[in-house]
C-alpha cells in the first residue's frame, strides 16, 4: 500500500517526466521545421549564381520579402518575388517566361526556403530549379552572398 506523500511524489515524477517528453519533442520538431529539406536536383553556390545571373544564363528570384529585401538589399542580378504572394507563379512566369523548362534559380536567406520552394516548383512542373543553398546570409552551406562580398542593390533602386 502506497502512503499519500508517495503518491504526490508519484505523480509529480510522471509529470515532470511527461513535460520533459514534451519539450523534447517539441524541441525537435521545431529544430527540423528550421532546417532546408533535401534537394537533389540543381544547387548553385552563391558565386555560381551571380555569374550565371548576370551572363544571363539563369532567372535569379530573390523569393524574400520586402522587409528583409531592405535590411540587406536584393543580390545582383537577381529579381524580388516574394514568394507569399498569391499570383507568385504569374510573377515567376513574368520574371522567367512561360516556359517551365526555363533556368530559374531561387535564393533567400538562409536556404531553407529556397529549398522548399524548389521541391513544390519542381513538382508542379518546372524542370529547370536550381536553388542556392547558402543564401543570402549564411549557412550550413556556405558563407552566403553577403559574407562572400557579392554585390548587392538597393531594394528602392530594385523594385518593380
């Protein structure tokens, strides 16, 4: 037979036991929804980028938003739509041409949204997506575009 202090000291183990279990869980999902997910197709680095922008061989979208286009400035080359937009892929067929076999290469800030992007684009039909995993602040990737000292223009100059 359990006496009653047992049974609170009982309880509180399963509940501190139960929370920590929680915690964890919920630590983990969110450390996961944080990360690129897997895109084996096309990945440029962010030089690779650049010169294939500005030579004119890939559409660059910078698939950010506003805000963060005038903390930082948009890459070089490359065409602000930000991807919450609801006529995003009109934008997208307007910045790179009906043709969904069209070069099109998306950066943002840190890769993981380019990622994402690059997995629905993908299979909605374009067959040219290359994303650019280091974006433009860093990551596991690589340095980004602004560390590497790529240039950049102002969003105001940029903007459409």
């Amino acid at each position: 037979m359990t006496k009653p202090g047992e049974t609170r000291v009982r309880r509180r183990t399963l509940l501190l036991a139960g929370g920590g279990l929680a915690v964890f869980v919920i630590s983990g999902w969110w450390w996961r929804s944080r990360q690129a997910p897997d895109y084996d197709d096309q990945a440029l680095s962010v030089r690779q980028a650049h010169e294939r922008a500005m030579a004119g061989d890939i559409v660059l979208i910078d698939i950010r938003t506003p805000q963060e286009w005038r903390q930082t400035g948009i890459a070089e080359g490359a065409r602000p739509i930000d991807m919450r937009r609801d006529d995003f892929l009109a934008a997208l067929r307007g910045a790179a041409g009906p043709d969904p076999a069209a070069p099109i290469a998306l950066i943002c800030a840190r890769g993981v949204r380019s990622a994402r992007l690059s997995l629905q684009l993908s299979a909605a039909g374009y067959g040219n997506i290359m994303d650019v995993p280091e974006g433009m602040l860093g990551s596991r990737a690589g340095p980004g575009w602004l560390a590497s000292g790529l240039p950049v223009q102002p969003y105001e100059k940029a903007s459409q």
